[in-house]
C-alpha cells in the first residue's frame, strides 16, 4: 500500500524509541529508533516488529515510548497574501 493510501485508511506516522540492554554488556542500554505508518491504538506494525525483534535480535528490550501523528490534518493547508513566480 502506498503511503497516501496509508494516510487516508487512518493509518498515522509512528515513532517508536525502542531501549535495549546491550548484548555484550547487559547494564548500559542502547537507543533504536523506528519509524514506520501504522494504525492507532493497535499498532499491528509495531507489534510484527518488536515480535522479530524479541525472536531474532539479541539485545533484549528495556521499554518501548511511541508518538503518533495523522499526517493530513486540517490544520495544514493555509493561505497567504503573496505571489511568485518561478524563472
């Protein structure tokens, strides 16, 4: 699916700063960040994902902090009093 059929199936964009225990050094966590549209408050991609990772990565996750925005708001056109023109 494309990413403007995404928009308009209510899909939004989501963050997510997934921290994760070092591997080789259990007691410093590391940052990862994702990003991806997904569909708000199930976040089936997200969950796909973080289901790989606790399969087939190693470091094993401390916590997981997710942001979401629609994309197309009403808010985002606006009009203003000017004209260009390009050469």
């Amino acid at each position: 699916m494309a990413n403007f059929e995404k928009q308009i199936a209510d899909y939004r964009l989501t963050t997510a700063n997934i921290l994760y225990h070092m591997p080789d050094h259990p007691a410093f966590l590391q940052e990862f960040i994702w990003q991806e549209y997904d569909i708000h408050p199930k976040f089936p991609v997200l969950r796909k994902f973080l289901a790989f990772w606790e399969k087939e990565i190693e470091g094993s996750i401390h916590s997981v902090y997710i942001a979401h925005m629609p994309i197309i708001t009403p808010g985002d056109s606006r009009f203003y009093d000017a004209e260009f023109t390009l050469h």
